[in-house]
C-alpha cells in the first residue's frame, strides 16, 4: 500500500541502480522541488518527502516492515544500492508537500472506519493541528487540519490541494482504514476523557434542550453546514433530529445505535454553539 496518494509523475520505471541518488537529491535542492521519490522493491516500498527541495520525511519498508521518520534517508539510498528496483518522481504543490510533514513528525494511531467522525471531531477541537490518512483498496486519501480546521484534502493523481465537500467518498467506504497523526498537545483520544469535552458538563445523563436555530446544521444550503458536516458527518445531522423532546445524551446514543463517546464530542460542539442547552 502506498504511503501517499499519487502526485503528479514525472519520472517512472528508472532503475534504482542507475541513479545516483545523493546527486539526484542535491540536484531537486537547487531547483527548491517539491514532491517525493517512491522506491518500489517488489511489495516493499520506501519513500522520501521532499518540501521546496528540502527532505520532509521517509518511509523505510523491508520484508514487510515499514518505518516512518524524517530521518531515514541514509537508509533508503543504501537499501537503493543492495537492492534491485524501481523509483518513481511525483512532484506535488509545495503547500501539499508541506502539509505532508505533519505525517513524519508524530506516530499515526490506527482507528477503525466507524471512528471516523469521532476522531475528525477530536482533531479540530482546541485548535488542533495534523492529518488523517485514508486507505481504501489500493487508493490513498490524506485530510489535513491546521489550527483547528480542515485545510484541504490530498487525494491520488491530483498533485493540489483539494476543498472537502461532504460527503467524500474515501470517508463513506464500509472497509476504509484510518491513521490518524496528531500534534502531542492536541492528540485524538478514544475515552470519553478527552480534553475536548469538558468533564463538568454530564452530556450523558442530563436532559438535552435543542434549540430551533440548530436546523441550520442540516440545511446543505446554510453556511453553517459544510463545516458541521466536515467534522461530524451523517451521524452529526443524525443527531440533531434525535434532539426532539427531552432526551439524555445516554438515551440519544441508544437511538442512533452508537457507543456513546462517539457522540459526546458532537454534543459538546451542538452545546458550545448553543445549538442545545443542557438540563441537569
């Protein structure tokens, strides 16, 4: 599976035995590239970021096993050297390449296909910043977030920038993976613990008032839509019919047929809004 969605290509199929690669990454330096270099060896694949000619980050894979850093260059031309294979050029924006760091300066945490708007949720709360990496079949999908918004998403054989409207399609895939890479400070969490939903506020067993204003979030025309759905998905517009009355938060997650944590977030943005009020 590759480690970044397609770029636009440049080169492909050069033999790795006949390049010389610590010239060829002095030579991408001068002309400021940016893009990345994908070494495929058989089912293994390594990589390295380049950002405005500078390394960004490397993926290392031998017999199966992958590591990510932004220092594994070394490696890579060695295994270059010792091995026989292909590398391809794929040149990306500079803005893309450079939001490509995020996925090479901390660990990406697996989260199963149902996290999704969960996890989406997390990563925007406090102002949070990095990216999570969509894998389906053999495509790769990569959303970034920057200071607590959606920047963009970065999709294959598109070497720009993309705006995300809802519902994208990589998010909608029953067999979708998800790596979610996340700045320590503002890590997603799976516990209903999370720093993004204050623990003084009882969501789940207080009385849940929404307001008439919350319809906004549900009507594609409204401005307010495309950022609610962004982060929450059909389970957010979900909930909001499930507001009707006076409902627990405990009782709203049994009828949307979800674990509760997955919700509280949603809860916590409709509240901060003031979409709903809570009742004790």
């Amino acid at each position: 599976m590759p480690f970044l969605p397609r770029g636009t290509v440049l080169h492909t199929g050069l033999e790795t035995r006949y390049i010389h690669l610590e010239r060829t990454l002095k030579k991408l330096k001068l002309i400021a590239f940016s893009g990345y270099l994908r070494f495929q060896y058989g089912a293994d694949e390594s990589l390295i970021l380049i950002d405005r000619g500078d390394i960004g980050g490397s993926v290392l894979e031998d017999s199966g096993n992958r590591q990510v850093s932004k220092t594994l260059q070394p490696e890579i031309l060695a295994q270059a050297q010792h091995r026989s294979g292909e590398v391809t050029f794929y040149e990306l924006s500079p803005e893309v390449a450079h939001h490509c760091r995020k996925l090479f300066s901390v660990p990406g945490v697996h989260y199963p296909h149902g996290d999704y708007p969960l996890q989406m949720g997390l990563l925007l709360a406090n102002q949070g910043s990095g990216a999570i990496r969509l894998e389906h079949g053999s495509h790769v999908a990569v959303i970034f977030a920057e200071m607590g918004r959606v920047i963009g998403l970065f999709r294959d054989d598109d070497p720009e920038l993309l705006p995300i409207k809802p519902p994208d399609e990589m998010t909608q895939q029953p067999d979708m993976q998800m790596v979610v890479f996340a700045t320590p400070s503002q890590a997603p969490e799976t516990v209903p613990s999370s720093p993004a939903v204050p623990q003084t506020i009882d969501f789940r067993a207080s009385i849940l008032v929404r307001d008439p204003s919350a319809f906004e979030l549900a009507n594609p025309t409204s401005p307010s839509y495309q950022s609610y759905h962004q982060q929450f998905g059909n389970t957010g517009i979900d909930l909001l019919f499930h507001l009707r009355g006076q409902k627990t938060g405990e009782e709203i997650a049994t009828a949307l047929n979800q674990p509760y944590h997955h919700i509280e977030p949603i809860l916590h943005y409709l509240w901060e809004k003031n979409y709903i009020k809570v009742t004790p």
